[in-house]
C-alpha cells in the first residue's frame, strides 16, 4: 500500500475532510477559514509534504506521513508573513505545553517589500493530542 492509499485509510476517522486525489499525491483542504491545505505528493523514491507555502522533502514514507498527519493536529500551526496581500514566508510551529515552538521555515526571494508587513496564524485542529507527550495520531 502506497502512501497516498495509507493517508486516505485514515482519512475515513475524519468524514467531515474533504480531499482529492490526483496523480502521486492527496490534498486535504482546510475545514475552516482559519486552516490551511495539507498536501503529501509522492515521486520517485521520495515524499513531499506541503503546508500550503511551506514543504519539506522526505526519503522515509513514514516519515512523510507523521508530517502530513501533523499538519491535521492541533499541535501544529502555521504562521503565514504577507507582504500587503502576498504570502511570502511560512513558519510552521508546533505546540509544546502552553507555548509554541518554531519548527521550519520556508520562504520566498522575490516578494514585495514595500508593501505593509502582517503575520496571521492558521490552524487546522482536526487531530486532537490523544495524551499529554503523546503522538496525535495512532498512526501505522
């Protein structure tokens, strides 16, 4: 069973996700407003998870699954710089404790620096922490 056909297996614990499939890869869009898509695409020997702006390459497929499940859980957010209206740069946090820690970031050269900088914070939140130091999904 490929990654694409595991992600989809434990996306029937979440009905309410609405997801495509497309060629090597799964995208979950977000459920609200505030959430942001979560990609995993597989390639040749390698995974890509995306986080709307933000990715990171894999050469576990395990690996890449944790992540992409990750970006479902409430322990992840994602903080988004916009130059005006134009993402520029993606930050993704995960929650320790009560505070947020900085994960990795990825950004962009090129973007308009003289338009007035905001930062806004997206969260998905669908996978809940099952315990305290715990995995947010059982996984598998």
């Amino acid at each position: 069973m490929g990654a694409v056909d595991r992600v989809k297996e434990r996306l029937q614990r979440y009905p309410e996700l609405v997801y495509r499939v497309f060629g090597g890869g799964i995208t979950v869009e977000p459920s609200t407003p505030d959430g942001f898509r979560v990609s995993l695409i597989e390639q040749a020997g390698e995974w890509v998870v995306w986080f709307d702006g933000w990715h990171d390459r894999f050469t576990s497929e395990d690996e890449a699954l944790n992540c992409f499940m990750f970006g479902l859980s409430d322990r992840c957010r994602l903080r988004v710089h916009y130059r005006g209206s134009f993402p520029y740069r993606w930050t993704v946090e995960e929650r320790v404790g009560d505070s947020w820690r900085e994960d990795s970031t990825t950004g962009l050269l090129i973007f308009p620096f003289w338009r007035r900088p905001r930062i806004a914070y997206r969260r998905n939140a669908i996978i809940r922490k099952t315990e305290p130091g715990g995995a947010a999904d059982g996984g598998g």
